[in-house]
C-alpha cells in the first residue's frame, strides 16, 4: 500500500473513531494496561468534524507519509504507532490532537505493541466523548507478532475484563471478538490458563446472550399492549427465578396470573415494617417447599436475603427469632447443614499473582477466573489457617476492580507495588505510610493496612497482614457467597 493509500485508510477510520487524551507518560508501561479510569461525561471533548479532521490529517501527513510508507511490517508499524503518539503534546488544537492519536490507534492495531494498543485506546475515550469498547473490540484482532511475557498477565486480565463489561451492556458480539483476540494471544503468549479461561470466557457469553435473548423476547411480550397474563407471569418468572432481579420482576408476578405468586408478589412490594418484611421471607420459604425445583433455591435464597437484611435492625427475642428464621431456610436449602455448597472458594493460596486464573489443579495453590462466578456474588470472605475469617459485601463486577471509596473496600486488581503483589481487604483508617516493617494491602493514593497480602513498608517486598498487624506468609483462602448471611456469619462482617 502506498503512502498516500495508506493515509487515506487511516483517515477513513478516524472519521468513525472517538479520540485520545493528552498525558505525558511512556506508551509501553506496563501500569497503564491497568489505568482504565473513565473519562467525565462532561468534560470529554467533542470529536472533531470531518472538515476539521481532513485539514488536521493533511498537516500531519506530510511529516509521516515517508514512515508509512516504510512501515510494512507489524513492528514497523508499532513503532511509527509510538513515534505518531509521542507527537501529540505538540498539537495546537484539538482536531490536530486528534489526528495525531487516531492515526496512531489504526498503526498501532496493525502492529505487535498489545500495550500500547490498549493505552491508546484508553487515552481516546477518556479525552474525546467515544466508546472505549468500540475502539478496542473490532481491531484487537489485527494485533500479531510475539506476546512479551512481562506485560502478558495484566493483559490477560485486562481483556478479560473487557468481555465482561460487554456482556454486562448485553454486547455480545463484541464480547467474542475481544474472546476471540484474547485467545488467540493467549495461544501465542503459551499459557494454557489462558487458553482455558478463554474457552471459559467464550462459554459464558454464549450463555448470558441465550438468556438475554429469553429475557428480551419475554419482555416484548409482557410489555406488548394487551399483553396475556401468562406471557407476564412468565416474564417475571424469569427475572425473579432465573435473573434474582427481584426489584424488577415483583411488579409483573404482582400482575400475573399466578394467584400464589401475585399475592406474595403484592405483599412484598407493599410491606415496609420489620414485621410485614419478615412475613413475606416466611411466605417465600413456604412457597420453595411446593414451588417447582427450579424455583426452589432462588425463594430461599431471597427468604435468607429478606431476613438478613432486617436482622441489624432487631435486638431482643426479636432478633434471636429472625435468626432461627434464617437457620432454618438455610437447613432447607443445604439438606444438611448451612455451609453446605454455600461458599465458592476461588482462591486459596500464599500466592496472590495466581488471583482469578486458572489454577485449579493443587489444593494449596488453587485459583479460578472470576468470569465463570455467578452474576449474583453477594459476599466475599478471607480465611486464614487458623479458621479466624472476615467478610465484605461485594458485587461480582468489584471482584478484579480497586475500589477508592469506603472504609472497607476490596482490592482485587492485582496491583503491583515494587516486588509485591496486593490482593485484600483495605480499611481507609489503617493509615500505615512511613511505619516500617507494616504492610499495605492499597497503595494509591495513601498507604493502608487491612488483611491480606501486601508490601512490607520501606522494604517493597511481599507480605501478609490481618487486621492491620503484619503476619507470617501463609497461605490465605478467598470464597464468595451468592445467598444472604447466617447469623454466625453476620458476626464476620464488616459494615
């Protein structure tokens, strides 16, 4: 392709991109695969018009063409991708910005820099007002050559977590193409976890994009004017059995023609004292005993949900009632005994760099991807050897996430600080900057304390702490939880 065919390529795609931000920082490092702060609605510029961009493209072409022109291999165009993304600090305005950034997004998807792809692509969406999937889900594929096996693990959890965000919009064909990509990388970089998360991966959006398609063409007929009291029976059947999307299903089970359902339905929207809230959990619990078997678990598990969330606000013979309530929904649910299938551990090792892989193969080194958790992750639990335990509420989406707000948050981003690893739970108040031989499970922007693994203050090695007091490296179990609290569990809980 020629120089000028080849800038014609890459204006054709600006015209359809959504741009970059401005940030003076290295296109290859490694932490900005992991910086994937949105940008502000309201502050993002507005991407430039045709006119502008055309006028921007012919400027900057008569600095590049030659390079294009020479660029004929992957690497080649990698690294014009990297000469072309340094150039933006000298745009004048934002469409010559622009410009610059787009054509360095289209080389860099033509070359072997996944990094640096990635890094582009985050700079775009948080500068200009475009759709940081969009950029990424069609050209991820194009990226060929080697895979560098010091940037692979955060790119193998980046993609991942990329698919995720897709199936949770409901978009699924480009959550496959991203699986897609990420296979094959993974194939390249030779990690068989990776290949088999992807295959993992691939299954779970196959089966969130069946039921989407149930949901939306149960919804058409629930929604439709006129609409059968069965297909609305039906309807939040679905959603409160399969989806435990309660809030929303209540209302069309309330308008069904299912007279049991409709009553409890009714009652539950209506109830608002501790009593009427308890009476329907009780309603809940008796109807799984009767309900049809695939109806039975997800009624206990919104009985147990009910109850526990009344218990903080009982005490006396009140209290000690509603949790015998819930110790007998849960003997129910278990056959025998409340832990029974209850907790999934999804790691369990002195490792945390094998946090959400797939590693299920030793007893002491066990870990599992957190794409194959089910989407209604209520709790999470961190278990030392000596059986002393904490727990945190959680959403499934805030498994491989740093949180920043919150006295008790979870990090589970696997972010590295110097030769550490953190992976824990964060309390705002265990301030340890400074404190020699402490151990900080969050790093950014103070350091603080918490349980879980860590770096040792003023050493930068790997470290373990509980309750904010540094321990001896053991191994540590990580479980979640998708029903409501026992009352012996409740004791563990931070709120």
């Amino acid at each position: 392709m020629s120089g000028n065919a080849l800038w014609s390529a890459v204006l054709a795609a600006a015209l359809v991109l959504g741009g970059l931000s401005a940030r003076a920082q290295s296109p290859n490092q490694l932490p900005d695969v992991l910086d994937q702060t949105p940008g502000n609605s309201s502050t993002r510029n507005a991407i430039p018009s045709e006119e502008e961009l055309k006028r921007a493209h012919d400027g900057i072409r008569v600095i590049f063409e030659d390079d294009a022109a020479r660029a004929r291999t992957a690497k080649d165009k990698s690294s014009l991708a990297s000469q072309i993304f340094e150039k933006r600090e000298i745009a004048s305005n934002s469409a010559e910005k622009y410009a610059l950034l787009t054509a360095s997004l289209n080389f860099a998807a033509k070359g072997e820099d996944v990094v640096l792809f990635l890094k582009i692509t985050d700079e775009v969406s948080r500068e200009y007002a475009v759709d940081r999937i969009s950029l990424v889900a069609p050209r991820i594929g194009d990226l060929s050559g080697p895979v560098n096996p010091n940037t692979w693990p955060a790119i193998s959890e980046r993609l991942q977590s990329l698919t995720q965000d897709c199936v949770e919009d409901g978009r699924f064909d480009e959550a496959n193409q991203i699986t897609n990509a990420f296979a094959a990388l993974a194939k390249r970089a030779k990690d068989s976890r990776a290949v088999n998360a992807a295959t993992t991966l691939r299954k779970g959006v196959a089966d969130k994009k069946k039921a989407f398609e149930k949901a939306s063409e149960l919804s058409a007929a629930a929604n439709a004017p006129g609409a059968d009291l069965k297909k609305i029976t039906e309807y939040g059947r679905f959603l409160c059995f399969n989806q435990r999307a309660w809030v929303k299903g209540l209302p069309y089970l309330a308008r069904g023609e299912d007279a049991s359902l409709s009553e409890l339905a009714r009652n539950e929207i209506r109830g608002s004292s501790a009593d009427q809230r308890v009476a329907v959990a009780e309603a809940w619990a008796s109807y799984a005993e009767k309900a049809p078997p695939t109806d039975r678990q997800a009624a206990r598990d919104h009985a147990v949900e009910i109850l526990t969330a009344i218990l903080p606000s009982l005490d006396g013979l009140a209290k000690i009632r509603v949790e015998k309530l819930v110790d007998d929904v849960l003997m129910a649910s278990n056959g025998s005994g409340k832990e029974m299938g209850a907790w999934t551990v999804v790691f369990r090792s002195a490792d945390p760099k094998i946090w959400n892989t797939d590693s299920p193969n030793d007893a002491q080194n066990y870990a599992v991807p957190l794409a194959g958790l089910p989407a209604n992750v209520k709790f999470l639990r961190i278990k030392r050897a000596n059986g002393s335990a904490i727990i945190l509420p959680i959403t499934k989406n805030s498994l491989d996430k740093s949180a920043l707000t919150g006295r008790y948050r979870f990090q589970g981003a696997k972010i590295v600080s110097y030769s550490a690893t953190l992976l824990g739970i964060v309390d705002a108040t265990a301030e340890v900057i400074g404190k020699q031989g402490q151990v900080a499970v969050g790093v950014a922007p103070e350091s603080l304390s918490g349980w879980g693994f860590g770096v040792v203050i003023l050493s930068g090695a790997q470290g373990v702490c509980w309750h904010g007091k540094p321990i001896s490296m053991e191994p540590l179990e990580i479980a979640v939880l998708t029903r409501g609290l026992t009352p012996e569990e409740r004791k563990f809980l931070l709120e």
